[in-house]
C-alpha cells in the first residue's frame, strides 16, 4: 500500500491553473506588506492591506477547492487580524510563524500543479503553528483523512461474556493492565513489551463486550497497537495523546457498565487510528479488513 495514498486530495488542475498567477502575485504582495509592518509595527495602514490581500488569497483558493491551502489562507487571516499594531513584543512569535505560512503557501501550489493532485497533511505543521500562536488547540494529525463513519464491526463470532455483576471488574482489571504499560510508554521504559501489554488489553476489552457498539473501539485500538509495534513506528507526542485517550475510553466504559457496551465507539478517536493503521503501509491481514471496513 502507498503510504501517502491516505492524503492524496484530488483537485481541478484546470481551475488552478487559471488562477494560478493572479494567486502568487496576491501572496507575494500580501507578504511584501506582512514584511514593512513588522519593521513599522504602529502603522496600522499596512496591516490592513495585508488583511485584505490574504482574504483575497483565501477567497481564490476556497473557490478553486484547493483542500489544506485554503485552510492554511484562513488561518494566516485569523492569526493576521489579531494583531494589534504598536505591541511588538507579542507580536514578534505571530510574526514568524506568519512568515514561515506565507513563505510555504506559494510552494505548495506549484507543488499541487506539477503533482496533479493536492496532499494536504503536508500544510498541517505549519497550520498547527499558527493556531499555537494564537492559543487554540492543533487540529489532530487525521484532519485532512476521510473514512467512513458508518462502519460496523465484522462479526468477531463472540456475543459478550461479561455480565452485569463482573463488567466493571474485568473492565477495571484491563485499564489497570494498559495504564501500567501506557505509564512505560510515557516513560520511555521497556516501551515495545509495553505496547505489546496495551494491545492485549484491547483484545480482551474486544472479547468481552463481543458483538456490542464500542466493541468498534477495541477492535480498531488493537490493530494500531500491533502495527505501531510490528512496524516500529515513531512514538510522536499525539500519538502519545491518542493512547492516553485510550485509557479514558476505558475509564468510560467502567463507569457505565453494561450501559457502556451500547455507546457507539468515539468518531474522533476512531478517525485517529485508523489513519495511524492506514499509514502503516502493513499488509497484515488485521490491515486489510481494517481498511476495508472503514473504506
């Protein structure tokens, strides 16, 4: 499987290519403006007219349906209009990150245009970027990866064989067993056994709650786990965040009892893993049912 194929966007070359001058021309002037108010910050003059040259970018590049770039255009604006001319101390971060978003947009639309096809993720650090500039939270690494929501968990031949007095007990037992492994993973200690111990967690959890709604969950969690192991994939900080949201799932899961079985599977949570599997590029069996499933 290609391991890029997950982010592959297709977009209408003709169209860009119309409007492909009139686009660099307007971010070029945008970022010429961008440039002389960061050496006259009180003239409030040339803050607008950048404004408005990426507002026109913006427009341009929604209209043409240039996935990941007009995001990148609506987030140079959001972080640009915050600006308030004369503070030159908080505005010194915005500044760079604003310059490094408008250094890499024209760059990705050659890309687009010499590629035949758009690959969105590739803007995400630098979107991420801006949003920390403007103290919002960073759009998750699935954000630009479609799948489908409606998928249902292939019959695992198991009908569930927790019942209503021993559900939270096994349920208690297994958080137990994938927080002490999580723990080492965080730590960085002995973290392949680790994984390993987390992914039988989810197996269990998968057996017990058998054929119910969040057994989707479960199911999904185990292969990431075992891809993320068989393929020595890199332990980032958000995927660090997406195994401790795990464990909060689990914690769900304890506290609702058997209530819990029937609570459909976390749609964000589920998009994460199985983005995380599909970029695996494994051709385990596990895999291809996955990406089948999920389409």
């Amino acid at each position: 499987m290609n391991n890029t194929a997950t982010d592959i966007d297709c977009v209408n070359i003709a169209s860009l290519n119309l409007v492909h001058d009139e686009l660099l021309v307007a971010i070029e002037q945008s970022a010429i403006k961008l440039e002389k108010f960061s050496a006259d910050l009180d003239n409030q003059a040339l803050l607008q007219e950048c404004i408005d040259g990426i507002k026109q970018v913006g427009g341009t590049l929604k209209l043409v349906q240039l996935v990941g770039a007009d995001l990148l255009a609506h987030e140079l604006l959001a972080l640009i209009s915050e600006i308030t001319p004369g503070q030159s101390e908080t505005t010194s971060e915005q500044l760079k990150s604003l310059t490094d978003a408008y250094f890499l947009l024209p760059r990705y639309i050659e890309y687009t245009l010499q590629a035949g096809h758009g690959v969105p993720v590739l803007l995400l650090g630098s979107i991420n970027e801006l949003r920390h500039a403007r103290n919002v939270p960073p759009l998750p690494s699935a954000h630009f990866f479609n799948f489908n929501n409606a998928a249902q968990r292939p019959d695992n031949g198991q009908k569930g064989l927790a019942l209503a007095e021993d559900l939270s007990a096994f349920v208690r037992r297994f958080r137990h067993m994938y927080q002490v492994a999580l723990l080492n993973v965080f730590k960085g200690k002995q973290v392949k056994p680790s994984l390993a111990m987390m992914q039988r967690a989810m197996v269990r959890l998968n057996t017990v709650c058998g054929d119910r709604p969040i057994s989707l969950q479960w199911w999904v969690a185990s292969v990431a786990l075992d891809v993320l192991i068989a393929n020595n994939m890199l332990l980032s900080k958000p995927r660090k965040m997406l195994l401790g949201a795990l464990d909060r799932q689990i914690k769900t899961l304890q506290v609702a009892g058997l209530k819990g079985l029937d609570v459909p599977a976390d749609g964000i949570l589920l998009k994460e893993l199985v983005y995380l599997v599909a970029l695996s590029g494994s051709d385990a069996p596990a895999v291809n049912e996955l990406l089948r499933v999920f389409k």
